[in-house]
C-alpha cells in the first residue's frame, strides 16, 4: 500500500480517497489489505451507530435522554478512525464520538447512561483506554497532548488519538496543544470531524484557510484532509498515523472532511441555517450507503445480510436502553470519591457534613 501521509498537499486542497461517492474504488493502490471480517465489522459498527442514533433521538424526544448530540453522516470517521486505533492507546471524545467510543469498547449502555444524566456513564471499563466526553469545545487536546508526552517520558509505547470539530479549531486551546505536540514530538494523532459548521456558524467562518489540515505547518508537522466520509481513507490514514507516532515521528492532523446530517443537538433547528438542497448534496454522500455498495461489489452484503444485521444491532440497541433505564441510581458520594485517587481531608469533611444532612 502506498503511503498517505505526504501524498496529498493540504495547501493545494488536495484530498485523501479510496471510496468515491457512490462507493467506487478510485485509488485501489491505496485500499487497505483488510479481512472479509474486518469490512464486515467496519460495516457493522456502523450500522450499529446509525441505530442507536436514531433510538438516542427518540428516547430524547421522549424526556427519557438530556440534550444530546447526534452522529448521523459522520459513522466513517468514527469507525474508521476507532478501528485503527490500538487496544493499548487512549482516545480522547467529545460529546458526539458514540460510535468511536463503541469501537474502542465502551458498552453502549455507558454510553446511554451518560446522555441520561447519569456520570457513572463516562466510567469505562478496566482495560478501555477512553477519557471522559469533553463537553467543553477544544479542552481536550491539551489533555492528549499532555497524556502522550506523558508516556513519552515513561517510555511507554502509548500514542493517543484526540476528536474535535472545525469549531474546535478555533479555541486557543488548539493551538497550544499544537504548538506543544510538534515542539515535543509528541505522539498524538489530532482527528478534526469538520462536518462544516460549528452549531450554526459555517466552516467559512472559521478561518479563511483552504483547509483546516494545512494548520499542522505552522507548527512543524503533517497535516493531510481526508474524505471522511470513505470510511476506507479514514482507517488507512489513521492507521499510518497511529503507527508514524509509535516509531517516535512525532505528531500529525488529520482533517476528516464530512457533513452532520442532523442537528448540532436536540437543542439545535439546522433548518434555520442550513438549506434542504445542501443537505440533500450530502445525503447522497451517505458514508454507510458508499460502504454498502463497495461490499455488495466484493459479495459481502445483501438484502438478507442487512435484514439480519438491522434485526440484531436493533436488539442490541434496545438492550442496552434497558440496561441504563434500570441502572442503580448513583450514590452521592460518588460526587467526592470520582474526583481525587485519594480523598482530601477538605472534601472528607464536606462529604461527612452532606451524609449527616441527608440522614
């Protein structure tokens, strides 16, 4: 497979591809050498994304969900992006990388519980390298940043991989932890999902660049756009990058350029600033479409093949509703002890003072 990195020049526009629209090999040179399971698994995880997405909205309307943020159009970047990450290395999510999450291995229902208020969701499993969701836009990459140089220092062989928006890109925030990463060779992947607007404020708005991965030059390092909405190029770019970290090269950026097909979140009417024709021009883009179709070329899906599926993510979404509706309620001292590794005596006293008020 010939490299991605370096191939396509940010500054000319130039983007990263393997699956056209219609779900086309355009650069077979490039196409990953994955399994039949593996193309399966891409495929399923995405589906399953689709699915839980569309329950996590119902249950929202519903009052049985806080505000939350759908994924919907943006399944290629997550799943391709998670799947190349390695079990050993940490990921770092906003609010709307559900379907990255399930693929590192946090439980769907954690995730459920989350949305539903309950902050025991953002506890992940013994051996799930996954930080908890930043709400606030950009925090995060400081926190990856820190988190590889960090292991760096240890020696250990840990690379980390840190989602934001194109809104992201406009935080200081950003670009301190740029400037950090490529000053200490650290070993962070930065995944931008530009999904063209920041709530309403298009990516035009943002910055008068050509692209948001040319950003990575200024501050001594690779930065190349990719399709992200080709769930191939996703996985075979951040797989290079991933690898490129963990034999000491340092960092690189990765601009996944997709669309959000629903609202920013449930609080959010894209249809005050968005027009049906644009998003009629992405819906025919549709990454899970694309994939279906490069599968069905390979033998790989059918009618019954996707009924099959659809029935068991449909399960398993439903079972995992059940699972967090029916979580124990958390304890209030939770509040105090999922703070510090060992408690200070300040909050040992205002916890004894909170367990004696409630009784």
């Amino acid at each position: 497979m010939l490299s991605l990195l370096g191939k396509y020049d940010p500054l000319k526009g130039e983007m990263a591809q393997i699956l056209d629209k219609d779900g086309r090999i355009v650069n077979p040179d490039l196409e990953p050498k994955l399994s039949n399971d593996d193309l399966k698994t891409l495929y399923r995880f995405m589906v399953l994304s689709r699915v839980a997405d569309d329950k996590a909205l119902k249950l929202q309307r519903q009052g049985r969900f806080g505000t939350y943020a759908p994924v919907r159009g943006q399944e290629a970047a997550e799943v391709g992006s998670a799947y190349a990450l390695p079990r050993s290395d940490w990921m770092f999510p906003t609010f709307r990388e559900m379907a990255a999450m399930v693929v590192k291995g946090m439980p769907l229902e954690s995730v459920f519980l989350y949305w539903m208020g309950n902050e025991l969701g953002n506890a992940a499993p013994e051996g799930v390298n996954i930080f908890p969701i930043s709400i606030p836009v950009g925090t995060q990459p400081l926190h990856a940043v820190g988190a590889a140089w960090a292991a760096k220092i240890k020696g250990d062989d840990v690379a980390t991989l840190v989602y934001f928006g194109d809104g992201g890109t406009s935080e200081g925030d950003f670009h301190e932890a740029m400037n950090f990463a490529g000053v200490f060779q650290a070993p962070t992947v930065f995944f931008c999902q530009n999904n063209q607007y920041a709530i309403s404020i298009p990516r035009a708005r943002q910055t008068a660049a050509k692209t948001l991965a040319q950003k990575a030059i200024a501050y001594g390092f690779a930065g190349v756009q990719v399709d992200g909405n080709d769930v191939l190029a996703v996985y075979a770019i951040t797989k290079e990058a991933i690898a490129k970290a963990h034999a000491g090269g340092g960092p690189t950026f990765i601009e996944a350029y997709t669309y959000r097909l629903s609202h920013h979140t449930t609080s959010d009417d894209a249809t005050r600033y968005r027009t049906k024709e644009e998003v009629a021009f992405w819906e025919e883009r549709d990454p899970i479409k694309r994939f279906q179709v490069y599968l069905q070329g390979k033998g790989l899906w059918a009618d019954d093949y996707e009924k099959g599926l659809l029935d068991e993510v449909t399960q398993l979404v439903d079972k995992a509703t059940d699972k967090a509706e029916n979580w124990p309620a958390p304890s209030p001292e939770d509040v105090f002890k999922y703070t510090y590794a060992e408690m200070p005596w300040t909050l040992k006293e205002q916890l004894a003072k909170l367990l004696e008020t409630l009784g």
